[in-house]
C-alpha cells in the first residue's frame, strides 16, 4: 500500500507520497533540459537570489522542517533530486543531514552546493533518471524538477530507491501551468494512495 499529500499554497503546489509496493524500470529515461544549459545559468548566478526569496524558503522549510520528519521521522535519510545549493538541509535535522544526499544535473549546481554547505552533507552530480544510489532511503525529495523529466518513469524508478514505508515528497511551483503539474499530480495519484490533500 502505499500514500500521498498534496498541499496547496499560493502558487506552490506539494505532493507528499509514502511508497510500499515495487514497479518496474523504463530503460530511456531522459531530461528535457540539458546540462549545458543548467551550468551555465548557475555559473552566471542566475540561480543565487533563491537563497533569499521568503516564499521559497517557507517552502523548503515546510519540505524539509515539517514533511520530511513528520511522515518519514527525525533520523530520516533524505534524498533530494534536483537539489540546487541543497536549501532544503538547512531544515533538516543534524541526524538527517548526516544521511543526506543531494542530485542536481548542473554541476555548478553542485559546486556553490558543497561551497555553502558541505560536510556532513553530500552532493552528487547526476541527471535524475542516471542516478543510482547505494543505498535506500526514508524520504526522496523531488522539489521542482519532475517537469524537466520523463516523471513517470522517474517516478517509478525512485520508489524502488525507498525504504519500506519511505515517502516521496513532490514540489512543484507554478503560476499558469496548469496542465503540466496536474499531469505529473495525476499519475502520481494513479500509482500511489493518498494520505491527505491540503
């Protein structure tokens, strides 16, 4: 069996989803953006100011401060793909951060990532759907990324990268959107029970 939350809030939308059962693996995964692209845009800092938005971080803290002890629990190992600088550690707790581990893409991502943070965190350069961790996890968090992937697939392949009754968070901002994000929410919704909507 397995669950799900979704939250709405202003234009930000979150799916909170524990996950039980196995799927099988799709062997093309792919990303729609390509890392070129993503390095370029964190070299030139075009990424930066996130760090600094209010909403962003009441987000990320809902993410990591709220969700991520709440339905995996305070010693929780985490996941986070698409991770950016890894904003969302700073709500972690010093036991969670110590199992933490960070995807992005863009290795510049990756770079200002190790540079703000650090140990005992980790960072990973990695696409999402290449990545292949050594171990599972209680929570994977994917916090505006599944747009820019095949999300089913993805979706898919990082259950089987749970502990048992580990949960898959998903954020996804948007403002016009729509359709995109109730695509991912839809098969999300088809593959997983839901605990809650908020």
């Amino acid at each position: 069996k397995s669950f799900m939350i979704k939250m709405t809030h202003f234009t930000f939308v979150l799916l909170l989803l524990a996950i039980m059962v196995d799927l099988s693996l799709g062997e093309d995964q792919w990303m729609f953006q390509s890392e070129s692209k993503w390095n370029k845009e964190w070299k030139s800092g075009a990424w930066t100011y996130m760090e600094t938005v209010a909403v962003e971080r009441s987000r990320i803290a809902v993410i990591g401060g709220v969700f991520v002890p709440m339905y995996a629990n305070h010693n929780a190992s985490v996941l986070d793909i698409g991770c950016g600088e890894g904003s969302i550690s700073d709500f972690l707790t010093e036991q969670q951060k110590h199992k933490y581990v960070g995807v992005d893409l863009a290795k510049e991502a990756i770079i200002a990532a190790k540079k703000a943070r650090g140990p005992p965190l980790k960072f990973v350069h990695a696409a999402a759907h290449l990545f292949n961790p050594q171990h599972k996890f209680d929570a994977v968090v994917f916090s505006d990324v599944l747009y820019y992937t095949e999300h089913e697939k993805v979706l898919k392949q990082y259950e089987t990268y749970l502990n048992d009754r580990g949960i898959i968070i998903i954020s996804i901002f948007h403002q016009s959107e729509k359709l995109m994000y109730e695509k991912i929410f839809e098969f999300a919704r088809q593959i997983f029970d839901k605990i809650d909507e908020i």
